[in-house]
C-alpha cells in the first residue's frame, strides 16, 4: 500500500545545515524495540523499502543490527545521507543497499555554502568526499542504484548550471539527480525561511535550463524536480521516539498502539495518495 516507508534513525549528524528539517534539540537514536515495531508496522502496509533517514543515519551506533533486522524481514534498504562517511561503511552499503541517496548542493564554493559542518572539513573535502563516494559505490556494486540530492534555494540557485558542467564532464555515476526546491516548513527551516527561500516560479525557470537530455545521453540518469508547497511537501515518516508524521501532522506513536490500530489510522490519511505518488515517482518506475 506504502511502497517506501522511512525511518528517522537518528537526530546526530556531522553538519549544522540551517535549510534542515531535522529538530537540533537532541542526539536520540531509534531503539532496537521501536525499530521492530516499525518493521511490523512496513509488513502491514505492504512496504517494499525501508528507508533510512537522519540526521545522518551513518552515525547510529547500532546501524549493523538495523540492517540486519531488516534484511531478514526481506525488506529492500534505502540509505539517506550526506555522504561523508560512507567510505568507511562501503561493504555494509553496497552489500545491503538497493538505493543510496548523496546529499550535494552544487560545486565546492556553492555547497560549502548551504551546509554548515561541525566538524573541520575543508569546503573541497566536504565536496570531494561525497563525490567520491558515488564513484566508489557504484565500483563495489555496480547494480546500486544512486540518488544525487540537491536542495536548491536562493543561495545556491545560480551554481546549478556550473554544478551540472562539473556532472557531466566528471562522468558521475548517478541514476536520479533530484532537486528538491526549499521548504521553509519545520524547525530550522521555518526559523531561517528569509535565507533560503526560493519561489515555485524561480524554481521552476531554474530547471528549466538544466538539459536532461543530455544527461539523460550521458550519464543515462534521470532528473526529477520537486517543487512541492510552502507548508510542506508528502512525506510520511517515523521518528527516533517512534511518532509517525504526516505530512506536517504527529499522528500517533507506534509504541502506543498495535499495528492493526495504526494502520486503519493511517490508511484514512487523505496525504497518502500524494506520499505513494511520490515514492513510485523515485523508486519505483
């Protein structure tokens, strides 16, 4: 019924991104119990993937388990994350991983812009790194399928074109490059909405001078851009303390409930059609 279900497996991550939908108030990690509980909660709805999400998900310090436990559930895994420390974890990715999303916001000097890191990486490391990674994956398992996600907002917008130079002259082997328009919806999102905002209709005049074509011809890669709504785009989700989000809704805890209970609940969301739409669009066609 939900053909891609994520999981927010924890608030830590190595970069302080003031565009990010993530609350910075806390470092939770998803338990063991409330991950199993989600699982059940994937098999009721007929889920093919589960998707890991952050924070950056990299971080969690019991990642082998999860994905352990889900493999064994037969689960398709699908990875969200920054990109940073993927060498470090490229058998467990690229043995357990249908899909691998890499996060980057343009070239070296426009990337560096957007995302703010706690750590002491270069504007060039926090670029190559990444790069790298999508290079290194697809070498390992050349069956992965790779997402290159790109936040677009008033701050990088005019670098996309130099950053779709730099695509298609460096061969980068990706499957989807999808552009996901800023959405000053949550947290610090919403605090720092006069930073980044960008208009459906800029947005819009943007990709429309990306040539899909061509990367279509030369990379054999499709380009999906998302310019969803200002209150928040279709997603459904389960947090680290096990709430499940609609859309912009808290709709319930999954701890508090049996699964039968959770999914009537779920299955009355009006948001569904759009959340299934959305999933079908990426993963599956």
């Amino acid at each position: 019924m939900i053909p891609v279900l994520d999981i927010n497996i924890t608030n830590k991550c190595n970069y302080a991104c003031k565009y990010c939908y993530t609350p910075t108030f806390n470092s939770d990690d998803v338990n063991i119990n409330t991950f199993k509980k989600f699982l059940d909660l994937a098999k009721a709805l007929d889920s093919k993937y589960i998707e890991l999400c952050g924070g950056e998900p990299l971080l969690h310090p019991n990642l082998k388990e999860l994905v352990k436990l889900a493999k064994e559930k037969g689960f398709g895994l699908i990875l969200r994350t920054n990109g940073i420390f993927l060498s470090q974890n490229i058998d467990l990715i690229s043995e357990n991983f249908s899909w691998v999303g890499i996060s980057l916001d343009g070239v070296a000097k426009n990337n560096d812009l957007m995302r703010y890191s706690k750590t002491n990486l270069s504007s060039e490391e926090k670029f190559s790194i990444p790069i790298s990674a999508f290079f290194e994956l697809k070498k390992k398992n050349p069956k992965i399928k790779l997402i290159l996600s790109t936040m677009v907002s008033s701050v990088n917008c005019k670098g996309l074109k130099e950053f779709e130079k730099y695509l298609l002259n460096n061969l980068v082997p990706f499957d989807i490059w999808k552009m996901y328009r800023f959405i000053p919806s949550d947290y610090r999102a919403k605090e720092n909405k006069g930073d980044y905002y960008l208009s459906k209709k800029k947005f819009k005049e943007i990709s429309e001078k990306i040539n899909t074509n061509l990367i279509k011809k030369k990379l054999n890669a499709r380009v999906i851009f998302s310019p969803g709504k200002d209150t928040g785009g279709p997603c459904f989700f389960v947090s680290t303390k096990g709430d499940v989000w609609v859309g912009s809704t808290n709709v319930l805890n999954i701890n508090e409930k049996t699964i039968s209970q959770i999914k009537n609940i779920l299955l009355k969301r009006k948001e569904l059609k759009s959340i299934i739409k959305n999933k079908k669009e990426t993963y599956l066609d």
